[in-house]
C-alpha cells in the first residue's frame, strides 16, 4: 500500500492548494498513482467536494464504506471566502470573525454529505462521527469557554474535544453523554460495529456503543493518558473524572476537577492521589517511545480570499 494512501484504497489529501489524489474530483482515477492535484480554490470547498464526489459514486455499492472526510479548518492561514464572512459582518473582532466563517464553511459541507446519504437513503445505515480539533489556539478567534489552557497544552482547554454522534435507530436522538471518552475510542467502536474479529493486539479495545445506546452505565476508562513535546517542553498528564496529574518540563500540578472545576487551583500539597497517580503515570510512560520533537512553530495568518 503507497504511503500516502495511509490504508485507504481511495484518498484526496492536502491541506492547501497541492493534494495527492488517486482520484479526480469528478472521481476518474489518476494513472502512476500518487499524482499531485493543484486546486486554486479555497480549500474546504476542494475537500468537500472530493468527499461528495466519493459519497455520489459509492453510496449505492452494497460493500461496507468508511469515508475520512477532514476539512483543514479552522487552522491557519485563517481565511474564509467573502461570502461567509459576510454572514458574520456584526463580529467586530477580525479574528473571530474569520473563524467563525470559516466554522460556517465546514458546518455548510457537512450538511451536503449528510443530504447525501439521505438522498440515497442509506443514512439509518450509516454511523457518523463529527469530532473537533483539539483546543483554540490563543488570539485566533477560537473560543474554549472557561477551560484552562488552549491548543498546545494539556490542560483542559488544549485537550477536551467537542464531539456529535450519529446513527438513526440505532442511538437515542439528543441524548449527552458526559462520561470520559477518547477520539482512539473511535477505530475499535467502528471495527465492532462492522464486525471485524482480527483487531491487532495493540489496539485499545473500547467499544462505545454499548455506553452511548446505554446497555453498560460504567465508565469506559477509569483513566486516560496523554504526553507530546511542544515547543521543546515535554508534558504528560493522568487524567480521572475527578483528578488530573500534569506535569509541564519540571513542574507539576494535581487539580480537582470536581471540588475546583477550571485547572486554576494546585491541590499537590499533603494529597494522598499524588503518590498513586504518579506511579501509574510513569508506569504509562515506560511503555511507550522516545518522545519526538514537534515542528517549529508557524505564525498564524488572517487574511480574506475572494472565492
């Protein structure tokens, strides 16, 4: 399998203006597979129409499909075409003006795939995940209400992901669940769904829909784990429903989320957790790799595009 099909037996892939393709956007497959595509147009629009171009095709096949559809948005250069960015005129701070349009965007393309399947008939079949990015970056016109942090850190507001799950019949309509999950939850409830038994061995093995449809009132994780190096800082975090371990470099907190929601209060001092938690989060990170070093820094860019 070429690298940049990532496993997919179809992929449109870029985040800008170059995407390598298998296939067109009108879905006739590229000769010497990976070809490079240029696009001028803004490109959420590119990406959405690969992924209608996919859905149009296959949506009447009587295979199984998987469609990843991931809009590069919103993330820099932070820019939004003149017609969305007219819906959000009032805004007055331009940084939240052009995230919002571009929030637009990406909500407007959603809601053609899912006409799609309906069009087709086949959305009762078809199990949907819309899962956020990870945390606003500061001073980009994100929004992470009263959460602590922002992207880059794990504290809550770098972490916690905004997430909406579809699958009419099988889960309750407008139901909230508020028991920890994970995105890496998504794959092994996926692979269950479609009944695939060989699931290699170093997979977490949570499937979440006997949580979501309510058949099981235990929490899938009692913990949940994170670590990367930003900025050439490392951080690691343990995190239960009511405690969170961060350590940050050389500093390190204990937060209740409970007694003291909003990571604003260190609860380190005389905690009995501290010990407990510690032990398990060095036990974790023993278990994996060297931690690799994130690439530079980019500077963000607000700009407006014209188509």
């Amino acid at each position: 399998m070429l690298r940049s099909a990532r496993g997919f037996e179809e992929y449109f892939s870029g985040v800008s203006n170059v995407y390598t393709a298998s296939h067109g956007l009108d879905g006739t497959p590229t000769p010497d597979v990976p070809q490079l595509i240029k696009e001028s147009r803004y490109r959420v629009e590119v990406q959405a129409e690969a992924a209608l171009s996919f859905a149009e095709r296959l949506a009447d096949d009587d295979e199984p499909l998987i469609l990843y559809h991931a809009p590069y948005s919103p993330l820099a250069p932070y820019e939004a075409p003149h017609n969305y960015l007219d819906q959000f005129a009032h805004v007055e701070n331009s940084a939240r003006h052009i995230c919002l349009a571009m929030m637009a965007r990406v909500d407007d393309s959603v809601g053609r795939l899912v006409g799609e399947l309906r069009h087709h008939e086949i959305e009762v079949q078809t199990l949907i995940w819309y899962i956020s990015d990870n945390g606003a970056p500061k001073n980009s016109g994100g929004f992470n209400q009263s959460f602590a942090g922002a992207k880059g850190s794990l504290l809550d507001g770098g972490v916690l992901v905004p997430s909406i799950v579809s699958w009419p019949g099988q889960l309750p309509e407008g139901g909230e669940y508020l028991l920890m999950v994970s995105s890496l939850d998504v794959l092994p409830t996926c692979l269950a769904v479609a009944g695939v038994t060989e699931i290699p061995q170093d997979l977490t093995r949570i499937d979440l829909m006997p949580f979501l449809k309510g058949s099981r009132n235990d929490a899938p994780h009692e913990r949940l784990f994170f670590r990367w190096t930003f900025r050439g800082i490392e951080q690691a975090a343990i995190r239960s429903d009511l405690w969170k371990l961060l350590r940050t470099g050389k500093l390190q907190s204990l937060f209740d989320l409970v007694a003291v929601p909003g990571e604003t209060q260190d609860a380190t001092s005389q905690n009995p957790v501290v010990a407990n938690e510690q032990q398990q989060l060095d036990g974790w990170i023993a278990t994996l790799p060297a931690v690799a070093e994130s690439p530079k820094h980019k500077p963000r860019r607000f700009q407006e595009r014209t188509s």
